[in-house]
C-alpha cells in the first residue's frame, strides 16, 4: 500500500469510528444494550486501527491491535493510559456481550462507556494529526 492508498484508509477508518459512535446513540435509545456495547467498541476499534494502518504497524487479530495500540500508542504516551484501560475494558465488553450468556448491560452503565470511547477516539485523531 502506498502512502496515499494508506491516507485514504485512514481517513476512512476514522469517518467509520464517527459514524459508528453515532449509532450508539440510537441503539442507546432502543435499549439495546449489547448492541450499544459491540459498536462502542468497533467504533474504537476503527480508531486504532487507523493509528495502526498510518505507522504500518500490520495486526491480523483483534487481540493483535490491542497489544500492538498498547505497545506503540500508549506505552510511549502518545494515548493515554486511562484511553488504553479504556479500550482494554470495552475489548473484553464486546467479548462478553458477544459471547457469553445471560450478559445484561444497562442504560447507566452503557452511558457511562460513551465519554471514554469518544475522548479515545478524539486523542486518535489528535495523534493522527500531530505527525
């Protein structure tokens, strides 16, 4: 991929983040709460990634990025520390609700994962645009 090919999927990834972080808020208001967990972590997920993609710092796994964020991103200090708690939690969040059974999130606790996702992904784009 060359550098404008990895631009233009960098520009993508982040509109993906935004977008996504909007349709929490719809899935927010249908109550839909492991919904609303999964795209709050996709939405940082594309984020990351994105970071990832721009220093070409290539992950095959979701696990992968989140070493690999961990490891380049937060580590450094580029990324808070509070951000890569953040998406360490969320990552185990989506699993959850993805996968195990009998899992309830609720409207206080879902809400209270919005702030944290959109501060990551606004320190992504920081990150992104500071280089």
């Amino acid at each position: 991929m060359n550098k404008q090919e990895r631009q233009e999927l960098v520009a993508y990834k982040i509109k993906r983040a935004k977008e996504t972080l909007v349709e929490v808020e719809s899935h927010i208001q249908n109550q839909l709460w492991i919904t609303a967990v999964n795209r709050l972590y996709y939405a940082c997920f594309y984020a990351v990634s994105a970071l990832l993609i721009d220093k070409e710092i290539e992950s095959q796994t979701h696990s992968g990025t989140k070493q690999m964020f961990g490891f380049h991103f937060i580590k450094p200090g580029i990324i808070t520390a509070d951000s890569g708690k953040f998406y360490s939690t969320i990552f185990s969040l989506r699993q959850t609700g993805d996968y195990d059974a009998f899992v309830e999130f609720d409207q206080e606790y879902v809400a209270a994962l919005l702030a944290p996702a959109t501060d990551l992904i606004a320190q992504v784009e920081r990150a992104l645009t500071s280089q």
